[in-house]
C-alpha cells in the first residue's frame, strides 16, 4: 500500500527537515533570496524561534555558540555574496573549534548560475576549505536527504559546519517527498585491546598527565573522566579555551594547555613519560606553537584518543591512536581497574600548588599599585556571581586575565562555564554570550571584551535588548589593539603604528541601546558598580554593561610595555 504524500514548497520542506531534527532557534540577517524560507519560518515560529542579527557574523558566531553549548548544529540562514562573506567568519571558527553548525545561503536561480550574477558566490569554492561539507541543493525532492545529511556531517566523527546553498529556484519548487528520520550522530568506540593497551601504559608509568580538549562533550562523559582522574590520582590539564572540561577546584586540575602556559605546567609535560590526550586536536595553540611534544616522534609516550582518525598522527605518532568519541572512551575509562599505589600520587599535590601559585597576583603588579587592577577585578567578579556563570569572549589580550585567574566550574555539574573561540576570532564573545543567555536565561553570562574586540560586534547589544538577553559585559578599555601592540613593542620597539584606537563613549552607547551603562576607573569602585549591575540583570530582562579604563601599560599578566621593550 502507498501512502499519498502531499506535495510541500520546497522552503516548507527545509523547516518541516529541520524540525523532524529537534530543531528549536535559529539566527538570521534576511535577505531577498530566501524570502520563502522565511515565510516557512513565520508558519512555524511557535515551534522554532527565529533570532534576527544585525550582522551575519553576529548570527553565524550565535549559531556557532548553540553548537558548542548543545552538541546539536547551530542553525544560521544568510542572504547571498555580501551575507555569506560577513558570515564566514562563524564557519572558519566552528570549523577550528569542531563546532557543529549548518549555515544555509540563498544563491541566484540556476537559470543565471555561472554568469558571475547579482551578489553570486560560487560557495562549494569559497568554503571548500573551512567547512566540512559544501553543497548545492537542486531538486526540492532531494531535500529531507540533503538536510539529514548535513545533520550527520555536521554531529559525526570530528563535529564541525555545513554550508547548503539554496537556489532560489529551488525555493520556488515542491516536491511529493517524504520526511527524513531524525538524525543520529555517529561516533566510534574504542576497541577493547586499545582499552587493556592504554591500562598497561598506565600501570607502566612514573609520570603521567591527563589532557583533555575538543568538542563532543557530554556533562555526563566529563563526570566519568573526573571519576577516572579522582581514581587513579591523576593531574588532569585542559586544553586552549577548554577550561570548562574539568572542574578548576578539584585537586586534579593543574592548569589549561594554552596560549601563555604556566612554564612549570609546560616543564611537567615535557618531563612527563605518559600523556593521555582526550579530545584535543594538539594544534599550535595546544602545543605551544609545536614545541610540547617533538614532531613527529615525542619524547613522551602519548595515547592519543580523538573522534575523528584523521587527526591521529597527523603532527605527532602517538604510541597509541584510539578513535573514540568523548561519551564512549570516558565511560570506559572510568570502568578500568583503578592503578593501585599509582608512584605519581605524591606528586600531584606539587602540581596543583604551582596551578596555584600561577593564579596568585603576581608579585609585580602588586608592586605596581595600580589604580585599576584587573587581577582584582577577576577575583571580585567571581566571588559575586554564582560558581557556573558562563565566561565568554573573543581574542584579544584582555582574555588572558580570565583565562588564567578565573577557576571554571566543570562541565560535569551540568552547565558550560567558558565560550570562547580557539580559533581566536575577534568579535565572538559579544554575540557568544548573547546566544548563551537566550538558551539558558538562568544562567548568569558574563561577557569580558577588549575595546578592539568589543566594536566587532558590538551592535549585537541591539540583539540582546530586543531578546531581553541580560548579559553582563565588561569592557576592557586601554585604548589600543594592546595585543598587537604587543608583539610589535617586541619585534618593533618604539615603532607604535596602527594599533591605537579612539573610542566612543562606551557607556553612552550601552545607554544608547537601552542597555545599563557604567564606567569604572579605579578598584574601589568596582564593587559598586558590579553590584548595580548585578541587580539589573537580574531583574530588568536587559543586558549591562561596564567599562573598565585600564593602565595601557599594562599589557599583559606577565609584563608591562616598558618590561617587552628591554627583552
Ligand atoms: C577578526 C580578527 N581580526 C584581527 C585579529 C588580530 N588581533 C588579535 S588580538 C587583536 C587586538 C585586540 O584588541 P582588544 O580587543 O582591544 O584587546 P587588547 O589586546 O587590547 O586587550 C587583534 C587586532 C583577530 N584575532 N581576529
Ligand atoms: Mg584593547
């Protein structure tokens, strides 16, 4: 018996696909070319609530934020040429971030394809290589395959963006097709000779360390790594802009792997005799720029454990490869047989005291009296905000305050507490945290941004008023692209050029957009501040902001300006 399918417009399909996989936001710039998905959109936004941008690279990096919070693909849809370009910026970060994300891009009608048309792209070119599939969809019957598709690419193996351009005569299409199921991702399991292989090293070891990194986390596969790494007393590291992966107040966690790692951490992985990396890509951030393990042959015995094969002995051999996703190889973990009288228990204590030590204020900045000191501020912030608010941000200098003075709660109590892009895309912690407020309101979102890193994207505060996203963000003020200024005071001293900036009134503009605004230039008036900016988060629906001036001096946690020039 056939069962009569009634035919849909091909724009009724796309959502009808997108809502048969869970589909529940999606962020957009409209655009002419796809009008008709919109107005599928309309029909449907009591299902599947539709945030409007003011700039696709606001849309795409909200859309890429969902990915990392939920493990499901952000969805963003972008009008073509100029929508696209402005929203590449979203794919190239999901693409080093292994973020799942489906951009969808109204492309001109097949009948003036090729001819270089109207805002024309040819897309499967432009994003062939920082996305992991592009295509092109031509048949309205085609499209529950198409979209299924990019669900499983998008979730499988190495998570990552799908990019689907949508002709507009394809929109103007119907088809009699039938629905997709609902997507299911896809991820290995580690085999049991590898599992008694990683347990023998283990067993074998003086010296071993845990890393931990990547996308595909679950709360519950980083409950069972924590169980693992309590068992066997194991000092546990997280990779750039992982934090989150592990909670910072348990006496296992020694540090993140990261731009500026602590030297001692970086001296104990050198030294260390087994590493155990889960989940990270062990890229150029993680491996200080190539230098943490020898390439390709490291000193160290390392087990590598990644979802996708292709990133297993890519830059280092690993003694041993295993192909897992995060949930399969964390609950096998947790099901060895713990190492009794493991020789490194003693040393743990050690590691975790030069974490420690490398959060305390450093000795030079207390001598420097500062009238504004942003290791204060970090230590103050914290101690007033619930232990899992969500820190995001974008690239920049003033990240690094965060980043290393700031104890993340883990993954495993249930909630992300850092988002960031190691794909260090400035311009992402502004929407990021936005995208992170609207999925989860109870949450408490702070937002920390450089002047620089703020006015990428900062027109997206018109995006939280509007959603009534109250995030709280703090501005890094110290006049400059400090960390470019940075790098050119150590390989160009005195040579200041192009990394200056004037500023608008930043607290003006955060009134401006109906948002609180407030300025703060010393330390002891932080605390106020932050109070009435608490308190309005918390019950006028609208987002804060605060505007810290700081001493431009001050470049880094490490250094001051006047400290890189005699290097
Ligand atoms: C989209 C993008 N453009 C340029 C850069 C290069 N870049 C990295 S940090 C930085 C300056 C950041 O300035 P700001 O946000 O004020 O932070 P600061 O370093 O002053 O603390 C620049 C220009 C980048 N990472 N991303
Ligand atoms: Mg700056």
């Amino acid at each position: 018996m056939t069962t009569h399918i009634p035919a849909r417009t091909a724009a009724r399909l796309i959502v009808d696909q997108l809502l048969i996989h869970g589909a529940d936001t999606a962020y957009c710039v409209p655009g002419e070319s796809y009008l008709p998905v919109l107005d599928a959109l309309y029909e449907s936004r009591d299902k599947l609530r539709l945030i409007v941008n003011r700039h696709e690279s606001g849309a795409g990096f909200m859309a890429e934020a969902y990915g990392k919070l939920t493990g499901r693909p952000g969805l963003c849809f972008v009008t073509r040429g100029p929508g696209a370009t402005n929203a590449s910026i979203a794919v190239h970060t999901a693409m080093q971030d292994s973020t799942p994300l489906i951009l969808f891009i109204g492309q001109v009608g097949s009948d003036c394809l090729d001819r270089e048309a109207f805002q024309e792209i040819d897309y499967r070119a432009m994003f062939g290589s920082i996305a992991k599939w592009v295509a092109q969809i031509e048949r309205a019957d085609r499209i529950p395959e198409y979209i299924a598709r990019a669900y499983q690419t998008a979730t499988s193996g190495r998570m990552g963006p799908v990019v689907l351009a949508l002709p507009e005569d394809l929109l103007s299409a119907s088809a009699a097709v039938a629905d997709a199921r609902p997507y299911h991702a896809s991820d290995a399991a580690p085999g049991a000779d590898q599992l008694s292989a990683l347990h023998a090293r283990l067993a074998r070891a003086q010296r071993p360390l845990v890393l931990l990194g990547g996308s595909g986390w679950t709360s519950k596969a980083c409950q069972d790594i924590q169980a693992f790494a309590q068992a066997n007393h194991l000092p546990v590291t997280c990779s750039f802009r992982r934090q989150d992966l592990f909670d910072n107040h348990l006496p296992n966690y020694v540090g993140d792997v990261g731009i500026g790692i602590n030297p001692k951490l970086f001296a104990r992985i050198r030294s260390a005799d087994l590493v155990i990396a889960i989940g990270a890509r062990l890229g150029e951030v993680t491996t200080s720029g190539y230098t943490l393990f020898d390439v390709p042959v490291p000193e160290q015995a390392l087990v590598h454990i990644h979802s996708s094969e292709a990133e297993l002995g890519r830059v280092v051999q690993p003694v041993l490869a295993i192909n897992a996703g995060m949930a399969r190889i964390a609950a096998a973990l947790r099901n060895l047989d713990p190492i009794p009288d493991a020789p490194w228990r003693q040393s743990l204590a050690a590691a975790r005291a030069e974490y420690e030590a490398w959060q305390s204020e450093p000795q030079w900045l207390v001598e420097r009296k500062a009238s504004l000191n942003l290791w204060r501020i970090v230590e103050e912030l914290f101690a007033q905000v619930p232990r899992d608010a969500l820190l995001a941000n974008g690239a920049g200098n003033f990240a690094t305050w965060g980043h290393r003075f700031h104890r993340y709660a883990g993954l495993a109590a249930g909630r992300r507490s850092q988002l960031a892009p190691t794909s260090g895309a400035m311009g992402y912690g502004v929407p990021a945290g936005i995208a992170a407020k609207i999925h989860d309101p109870d949450q408490t979102v702070i937002v920390i941004a450089g002047d620089g890193d703020f006015l990428m994207t900062g027109q997206e505060l018109a995006t939280a008023v509007r959603e009534k996203a109250a995030v709280l963000f703090i501005i890094v003020n110290n006049g400059m692209y400090g960390t470019i200024r940075m790098h050119q005071e150590k390989h160009f001293p005195g040579r200041m050029h192009g990394t200056d900036l004037v500023n608008p009134d930043f607290v003006q503009l955060a009134r401006a957009y109906g948002a609180f605004g407030e300025r703060v230039t010393r330390n002891d008036e932080f605390t106020g501040a932050l109070g009435q900016a608490l308190s309005h988060i918390g019950q006028r629906q609208s987002p804060a902001l605060i505007e810290l001036i700081t001493d431009p001096e001050v470049i880094t946690p490490g250094a001051t300006l006047a400290m890189l020039s005699k290097l």
